[in-house]
C-alpha cells in the first residue's frame, strides 16, 4: 500500500499537482509581498465562520433542550360549504 495519499483530504480530490499550480496561479495574481496578507486575512475569515457557526450550533441544541412555547389555542375557523346548485334552473334551461 501506498503510505503517502496521493490527494490531500482538505482539497478533496485535488492532487499535489494541482495545488501546486493554484499557489502559482495566486502567487502571479497577489504577488509575493501580498500574499501573506491574503492568506492571513483568509486564515481569520475561516476563524471567525468557525465561531458563528458553533454559536449557531449551540443556540440550535439550546432551543431543542427547553421547552416549545405554548400558545394560546384558537378556536378552529368554520368552514362554510359553498349551497348546492344541483337542483337550481340555468339561464340556458329558461323558457323564452
């Protein structure tokens, strides 16, 4: 068995070849001295939807502990059915 994966599991299927290629492809777009930068501010941005996504997380497993709100119960609504036309004349069964 191969002990080295040949992908890497935070790319997905992506091999060595194509992220070696993307790190080009930025390093020509943001140059060298902004790329730090780039990558740093990128670093914080995944930091920091970690965060709001565990809050979310946790106010979701708080709202599932406590108990539903209970409102008051209405009345059910009357439901009127349409009248019965079956035995009323037409215009086009009217004699002139």
């Amino acid at each position: 068995m191969n002990a080295v994966p040949n992908t890497l599991a935070l790319f997905g299927t992506m091999g060595y070849g194509e992220i070696l290629l993307l790190a080009l492809v930025a390093l020509l777009i943001f140059g060298g001295r902004r790329l730090p930068d780039v990558l740093k501010n990128l670093g914080q941005g995944i930091v920091e939807f970690k965060k709001a996504l565990s809050g979310v997380e946790t106010d979701v497993d708080r709202a599932g502990t406590t108990q539903p709100r209970q409102f008051p119960r209405q009345d059910s609504a009357v439901v009127s059915t349409p009248p019965d036309r079956t035995n009323t004349p037409t215009d086009s069964s009217k004699s002139a």
